[in-house]
C-alpha cells in the first residue's frame, strides 16, 4: 500500500512537471521541417478522452520542428462535445470522418494527402518539443517508417510467435524488418510506404478492426519497408485519468488470446507473412 502510494506521489509530480514544461513552450510555430513534401501531424480521439486532450495537444503544437497541419479526426457529432480551450486552437484543424474507430488517426489523412509525410501521435500523452523533430531526422536519414517505441517481432519458424512473446519495448535502436512499430509515442510514415490496400476500411475493419499497429505493419512490410526504431527504450507518459477507456485490455488480456493475435492469424490468412 505504501509503494503504490509513493508511486501514484511520483506519477502526480511528473504529471505536474509535464503540464508546466508544455505551457511554458513558446505559442508560435517551430523551424521548418525541410522535407521534400508537406508534413502532417494526424491525430484522432473521442469523447472519453476530451477531458485530457488539450494537454496532448498544446504539446503536439509547440514543436520545435513545424508541420504543415495538425489535424484532429473525429467521429461525426464529437465535435460539438470538444473544450473550448481545444476548439480555440488556432493551428489546429478539426475534422470529421467515418466511423473507423483507431484508424481514424491515419487513414482519412491519407486518403486526402496520399503524397505527404504523415507522423501519428496518440490524444493521451505527454510529447517532448523535440519529438516531432526526431521523427524529421530519422526521415531526413531516408527511414520510410521511423518510431520512438518499438517491439521485436519473435518468430517460430516461417509464423510470428503469440504477440506476448514478442520483446517489447525494444531497448536501442534497430532497424529491420522484424522491428515493430507502436504507434503510442508517435510514427512517421514517408510517402508512397504502404502497400494500396492501407486504406481499405472493407479489409481493415474485417481483418484488424482494433489492431491498427498490426494492420500499419503489414501494410508497410508488404511495400517492403525496413522499420527504423530510434533511440533508447520509450517511456510512456500518459495523462491522469485518460486510460478510463483503451484498446489494451481488449488487445492484450492473454498470450494468444487477444485483438491482436486475432487479428495477426486473419493476415497471415489473408495476405501470409510480409
């Protein structure tokens, strides 16, 4: 009882330091990215997360690195339920999509702007003002696919191992095929890196309707991307009261038995191995 108190004392002084460092960022735009394409920050959330949202925005706004947009999707209706601190935003776009749930973060982005560097972020965290910045070096290096957090995938034979078994949260950086980006801190994806199904919501709500990371995956390894995991291991810092609802419990109850090996064995079945 004591230890779990500490911890919750520790989180609450992070999550204050993190609030301050954020509101202390200069409101105006960062340095030019000087990619050879437009670079779109893309973003989705819903109505149980709108109480946290402002914070993860602020800090996706005031970058030191500047993207052409900041878009927010939503689902039809959300909108009129948003803060008005975040309807304020100036640099903030809002729109609304179909009803894709996760892959509202990615898929009408690239639906609109099919030639444009596009970084995912998540509504629930905290982002430093150098993360968007080290996405653009690791692009800038010729990374088709770069991330700040990242499992190896583990392979049994010619068929990846239950996504329990994987090594997550991989410790230094890598590059290859089995690295295996998450999109909780962030990816960016260079143009012209999916394979043309990506956006296929008949395929993707069918096939992974929870499991975007593993869907992304597949459509960038069947391209042939080699997925660029940068720096050390990721540390995840989430708002106070954010996780009320989330994906991980639905993707991640047992080895073998949630979302995302479900959706791992109806890819293998569909597409095989990348």
């Amino acid at each position: 009882m004591i230890r779990d108190a500490f911890r919750r004392f520790k989180h609450r002084r992070r999550l204050a330091r993190a609030l301050a460092e954020t509101a202390s960022r200069p409101d105006r735009p960062g340095r030019p990215h000087g990619l050879p394409a437009p670079l779109i920050v893309s973003l989705t959330s819903h109505r149980a997360r709108f109480a946290t949202l402002a914070p993860t925005l602020r800090a996706l706004l005031r970058q030191t690195v500047q993207p052409d947009r900041v878009i927010l999707w939503l689902d039809e209706g959300d909108q009129q339920h948003l803060p008005a601190e975040v309807r304020a935003m100036s640099r903030l776009e809002i729109r609304v999509c179909p009803l894709w749930r996760s892959y509202k973060k990615i898929v009408p982005t690239l639906l609109e702007h099919p030639d444009a560097y596009v970084a995912t972020a998540d509504d629930d965290l905290y982002y430093p003002a150098d993360w968007l910045e080290r996405l653009v070096e690791a692009a800038h290096r010729g990374a088709g696919v770069a991330c700040l957090r990242a499992h190896g995938v583990v392979m049994e034979g010619s068929r990846p191992a239950p996504y329990e078994g994987w090594d997550h949260n991989l410790r230094t950086p890598q590059t290859g095929p089995l690295v295996f980006p998450t999109g909780v801190s962030g990816v960016i994806y260079a143009p012209g890196v999916f394979h043309a199904d990506v956006t296929r919501d008949d395929l993707f709500m069918r096939l992974a309707p929870g499991a975007d990371d593993i869907w992304l995956y597949w459509m960038h390894r069947m391209a042939g991307s080699q997925p660029v995991k940068i720096g050390e291991r990721a540390r995840i810092f989430e708002w106070e009261g954010s996780q009320a609802v989330s994906l991980r419990s639905v993707n991640r109850p047992a080895a073998g038995q949630g979302g995302n090996d479900r959706a791992i064995a109806a890819l293998l079945d569909h597409y095989g191995w990348p």
